[in-house]
C-alpha cells in the first residue's frame, strides 16, 4: 500500500478526532439557538470560564486572590487544599448553573421578543464580560488540567495497524474518550429534545416566546434550563480542550472555529452539530495534508471558513437546518 494513503488513513483518523472537539462547542450553540433564537456567541468564552473555575477549585486556589492581595495587603493565594476531580467538576457545574440564572435574570429577562441583532450584541458583551472576570478570579497565567483522563498514545491501535501496514498510528487516547463522550452527549441532548416536556417547551419557546408563553410554558424557567445545559456542555468542551492545550486564553477562540460547524450542520440540529464538526475536523487535515505543501500551508487557518461560505451561497439552512419559507 502506497506511503501516501497510509498517512492519509492516520491523517483522516485524527480529523475525526478533531472534528469531533469542535462539535462539542458547536453543541453549546445549538442548544441555546434552538430554545431561544439566540446566537451565543460567549459559548467559547464559557467553556474557557469553566476549564478555570474548574482548575482553581481543584488546586483550592483563592478567588479574586490579586484584587484581595491588592486592596488589604496580604499574600493570600490559596487555602491549602486539593480537591477531588470529581467533586471540583460538580462543585464547578454549580457554578455554571448559577451563572444560567444570572444570565437570565440579570440580562436575557429584560430583552424578551427584541430583535435578534440585540441578543447577539448582549452575548458579545457577556463574553468580554466573562473573559474579565475569568482573568480576576483566577488570574491569566497557563494552567494546566488534569482531571485523570487518559492522554497519549494508543497502544492498541498503534499495535494493530503496525501489524496491518508496517507503520503505526498516533491516535490519541484523549480524543478517543471525547469521541465517546461526544456521542453520549447527542444520544441524551436528543432524547430530552425530543422526548421529555421540558424539551417539547424548549422548542415551543423557540418557535414563538408569546405562544409559549400563553400555554403556560415558563419562558425564565426554559431559559435557566437551556443555559444551564449549555453550561454543562461549555464544562465538557472545555475540560476536553484544556486537558489537550492548556487552560489559557486563546481557549475561547474555539467558539470562532465552531461558526464553521454551524454553517455546515445547521443551526438547529445537534446532530447537524456533530456531523459538521466531523467533516470541518477530517476536511481540514486532509486539505492541509495533501493540498498544504503545495500552496506553502497554513491552510488549517482558513479552510473550514472557505467551506462554509460555499456551503451558504448553495445551501445556507446546512446539511440539518431547517429551511424556512416565508410567504408574503
């Protein structure tokens, strides 16, 4: 078998990989899209806001410890504990679901049935607002996470196709678990979609918020809810994201490579979101394998929004979206 389509297989496994971390954000997007008509886009700020809250419970570190430090004059940095993984990651989905609340009550209540441009321009406030307060809390230094996933090379898989071509493959481990956990997440976020009252409210409220409103559907409880889930997604994304890259601040650009995904699944399907994510993953690794040497590379930068513009000239609902016709 030819050198150039081994790579190319090890090259198309990794994209799957990839591709299937950027849906995780992408599943953030959907699922506030979906009940609220509103494009989030602080969701990578969120999974970004999450992977440090979650790293300072975990290292027991002192919130706001440089603005303490700095207004009474002590050196206190951290109270001298670790905490479990386990707990800190319910301890910090805690903190997303209150987040959920305060975003609703203190922001999204006050902007019901106003126009979408104003909701988008609210979540491009929140995101700045998040990234602030994220760096006050916890300070802007790299961290690392590690919350006891497997990391590195496969051995099995290596093994295998080292057996079967003569050159192993570098698969790794972490993204096999993001895989799976990405699979678990559509299963369930489907099912509750589809399934569950609350999830038949959430599309009602998408719909129409007054005609939800006017079945009895609570319009401040579906938004709490789908925030809150949006939260739990952001935890996952970013504990994925964090435990491969480092807890850093350049963590919140992913939500610009999921607008791709979107573009492609739809902005309404959180299979679409998974479907996108794949292709964005596996188009831009091959794009740069076998195209990027030719035209100097670097073609990872763009390619997956070079993509989704082709597919908005000839197909802007996606693959998944619905289209929506409006008779006059």
């Amino acid at each position: 078998m030819p050198d150039t389509l081994i790579f190319g297989m090890e090259v198309f496994l990794n994209g799957l990989m990839a591709g299937v971390l950027y849906a995780l954000v992408a599943l953030g997007f959907v699922l506030i899209y979906k009940a609220s008509g509103i494009f989030n886009y602080a969701q990578g700020v969120m999974a970004l806001f999450a992977a440090m809250t979650l790293v300072g419970i975990m290292e027991g570190q002192v919130p706001f410890a440089h603005l303490i430090n700095a207004i009474l004059g002590t050196e206190v940095h951290h109270f001298g504990w670790h905490i479990p993984a386990f707990l800190a990651i319910l301890l910090t989905m805690g903190v997303m679901v209150f987040l959920a609340w305060a975003v609703q009550r203190l922001i999204f209540r006050h902007l019901v049935n106003q126009e979408p441009i104003i909701l988008f321009m609210a979540t491009i406030g929140l995101a700045y607002f998040l990234e602030g307060l994220g760096d006050i809390m916890w300070g802007a230094d790299i961290k690392k996470l590690d919350v006891g996933l497997p990391q590195g090379i496969n051995t099995a898989i290596d093994e295998v196709t080292y057996g079967w071509f003569g050159y192993g493959f570098f698969i790794d481990n972490l993204d096999i678990v993001a895989t799976v956990i990405a699979a678990l997440l559509v299963v369930v976020l489907v099912m509750f979609s589809q399934y569950t009252k609350q999830g038949r409210a959430m599309r009602a409220v998408a719909d129409d918020h007054q005609a939800a409103l006017s079945v009895g559907v609570s319009l401040n409880f579906i938004w709490i809810m789908v925030w809150s889930v949006a939260g739990f997604v952001a935890l996952v994304a970013g504990i994925m994201w964090g435990t491969k890259s480092g807890v850093q601040f350049s963590l919140s650009l992913i939500a610009l490579k999921a607008l791709p995904v979107l573009m492609l699944g739809g902005f309404t399907s959180i299979p679409g979101a998974i479907v996108g994510g794949l292709i964005i993953g596996v188009g831009e690794k091959l794009f740069e394998f076998l195209v990027g040497p030719l035209i100097g590379g670097a073609t990872e930068n763009w390619f997956a929004y070079v993509l989704a513009l082709i597919f908005l000239v000839f197909r802007p609902q996606g693959l998944f979206g619905e289209k929506i016709i409006e008779r006059v």
